[in-house]
C-alpha cells in the first residue's frame, strides 16, 4: 500500500517538474484519497522534488493511522495561512502554486490568492485527472470486486422486478443488499452539481423524461427537488425497465445497466435494444489505444445515424447527451469522456463505463452499459453479467 500511495505521489511531482510548477495544494477530498489514502480537512502539498507536507487542521489523529505519508511530513494546523511558512521551512519554492481550479470553491482560491500573494497560482486539475485515468494493478484490482457486486445486484433485480411493484421500492431493496455486499453508499462526482446516489431504477415513458443532468436516461426520481432515479410510479407489464446501478467498493466504482421487462417487449424497442448491444461488441472489437476518445465517439453517432436512430440515441430529441462513454474510477465522471471535442488518444490502462442508450419520447428508453479497461489487445469488460434482455 505505502508503495502504491508514493508512486502516485512521485509520478506527479515528475509532472509538476515538467510543467514548471513548484508545488501543488490537493484539497478535494478524492483527491486528497488519491495521494494519501485518507481524508482529513486540510491541504497535501507536493513539490516538483517529491517532497510531501500533509497540513491537517481537522481528523490529524485518524489520518496519522490512516495515512501513507510519513509522519514527518504530517503537521497540525490552525488555519491555511500557515501554508507558506511551513513550505518555506522544508525548502519548497513557491514561486508557482498549483490548485485543483476546477472544484476549488471560489471563495478558497480567492483566499489562497491572498495567502500566495507573490505567487503565480496556476490549475493543475487536467494533470491530476490526466494521472487517475490511467489505473494501477491495485485500483484495477478493485475496481474488478465492485463489478462483480454489481452483478450480483443485477442477479437481485431480477428476483425484485415485478408488475405493480413501485420503482422505488425495488431501488431501495437493491441499495439495501448492495451495502450488505459492502458498497459505500455514496459515490462520487467531480463535476459542479454532479449528483449520484447508488443508481437508477426506471420504467417505461419515465426512462426516456427530458433531464437537466447530462445523462440520457435519468428518470423522473421522487419529487422535482431531487429530479432522478426511481420515482413512487408502479411498474407495468410489457414494459422496458432500466437499471443502471452502481458499485462502490473501497472508494472504486463500477457502473453497469441492464433491461428487464415483465412480459414481452414492443418490437421497435426491442430493435433498438440489440442496436445497443451490438455497439457494445464494436467497441471491444475495434477500439484499442492511440484511438482518439472523439473519433469513436463519431464513429457510434454514425451507427446510430444508419440504424434510424439519429434522433433517439443518447436521449430524446433536444435533450440528447453529447457522449457515449465515462472515464470512471474514485469518481464516475473521470477522464477519458468518449465524447464531443475529446480529441485525446485513449491509452493503456485507461478505465471507462460505455453505455449506448436509445430513447423514446413517451414510450420508454432501452440500453446496457459494461465498465472497460483498455489493455494493448482491446477493451475488455468488468461486468460479467449476460447481456441479452431480461425477461421476466
């Protein structure tokens, strides 16, 4: 573990080095989770010679048990202003500061501007991502256990869906057996907003209801202050249901959605569904690394664009998503996005969820989603669990 923790640690002080950045201030807390294995309140500072100061001002006694950082590296604070100082006791330069811009809350930077008042302070937020997208055998390794939980979850919903039965019912039996497997509970987001509980369970037109989250297929949920997921409607006969669930084991998720239906399906839904599918197959077919994210993401628009689905893929018409595909890791909005204006080349070691959808207006939404890790011969799946439908 403590190998793992520096690794990471020295991997990005070599970026800092290259990007002329004296020292960067990690403050988020999966951020923080990344470089130290805890979370207390306070700041991880990291200089371009992989030198390391934890500045804590709240948790110190549980990230001292908890921590990969050595102990002398550990200092109890009252405030952020002492930053400074501490960094010049150990010999850090500071004559440019990197901060996570993109979810530093901006009454924080504008204090840190004033603390690191003859410092440049610069974002360093792509290069953190950047390093996480990439996963180690230890992540991989985890990230393995929490697809095989949400399998298991899927196995359950099969049991739990049943005509007349509330969505939210089965969500809430199926979040219940998750934390009893061990999921965490909560699963986090990077993005301003970003919101997710354990995963969605939805049914029929609710699947494919026009949302202001960038998913294509979000539900109803249970009121209009928390607008997604299962809402309190009954699930009927012959009728698509989507699950898409997550798992959350040691901090490592894994997503994956499956069709159900109580009955039988209509034929255009069922169409559109083995569409899917087969999108599916293609990706861990032809896609590899030096692939740019952008390119396979043109490439399924024009699938979908052949089969019919133009105006259906990803969501309904005027409420479309601009991806296919999420990096997904600590986090489930991580690097690499298989999406618009993603002109980057996918690389070794890369983990992301690829989840083609197709939706209809007032009728319902069809689709599968597997989490993949991108290996030299290909994508190779996480999720394990069979593809077809699921009838009922």
């Amino acid at each position: 573990m403590k190998e793992e923790f520096s690794k990471r640690i020295s991997d990005f002080s070599k970026t800092l080095k290259q990007n002329g950045i004296d020292v960067a201030l990690i403050m988020q807390n999966t951020d923080l989770y990344y470089f130290s294995g805890t979370v207390p309140s306070g700041a991880l500072a990291i200089s371009d010679s992989n030198d390391v100061v934890y500045a804590i001002r709240r948790g110190f006694l549980r990230a001292e048990k908890e921590t990969a950082i050595p102990t002398d590296s550990l200092f109890q604070i009252k405030g952020l202003s002492q930053l400074p100082k501490l960094l010049h006791d150990r010999g850090i330069k500071i004559n440019r500061v990197g901060v996570e811009m993109d979810v530093v809350p901006a009454d924080m930077f504008l204090k840190l501007k004033d603390i690191f008042k003859d410092s440049e302070i610069v974002d360093i937020s792509f290069h953190i991502r950047w390093q996480r997208a990439k996963k180690s055998p230890y992540e991989i390794e985890k990230m393995q256990e929490a697809a095989r939980m949400l399998d298991c979850t899927m196995e359950d919903a099969k049991e739990l869906i049943r005509a007349g039965k509330r969505e939210i019912e089965v969500s809430a039996e199926l979040e219940f057996r998750a934390r009893k497997r061990g999921h965490q509970g909560r699963s986090r987001m990077r993005g301003f907003n970003g919101e997710v509980f354990m995963g969605h369970v939805h049914s029929g037109y609710r699947s494919a209801y026009p949302s202001g989250f960038l998913k294509p297929t979000a539900g109803i949920g249970p009121h209009p202050s928390y607008p997604e997921g299962a809402s309190f409607e009954k699930i009927e006969e012959n009728s698509p249901v989507i699950v898409d669930f997550l798992a959350n084991y040691q901090g490592y998720l894994s997503d994956e959605t499956r069709l159900f239906v109580v009955g039988s399906l209509p034929k255009e839904l069922e169409k559109a569904y083995y569409f899917c599918k087969d999108m599916l197959t293609w990706l861990e077919e032809v896609v590899k690394p030096g692939m740019a994210a952008e390119d396979v993401y043109n490439q399924c628009l024009s699938m979908a664009k052949k089969a019919g689905y133009e105006d259906n893929f990803m969501g309904i018409k005027g409420n479309q998503t601009p991806f296919v595909g999420h990096g997904i890791g600590l986090e489930l909005d991580e690097f690499p996005f298989i999406a618009k204006g993603q002109k980057y080349a996918l690389e070794e070691n890369m983990t992301f969820a690829f989840e083609p959808k197709v939706a209809f207006d007032g009728v319902g939404a069809v689709g599968i989603e597997n989490v993949y890790l991108l290996t030299k011969e290909g994508a190779k799946p996480f999720n394990r669990y069979p593809r077809d439908i699921i009838y009922l």
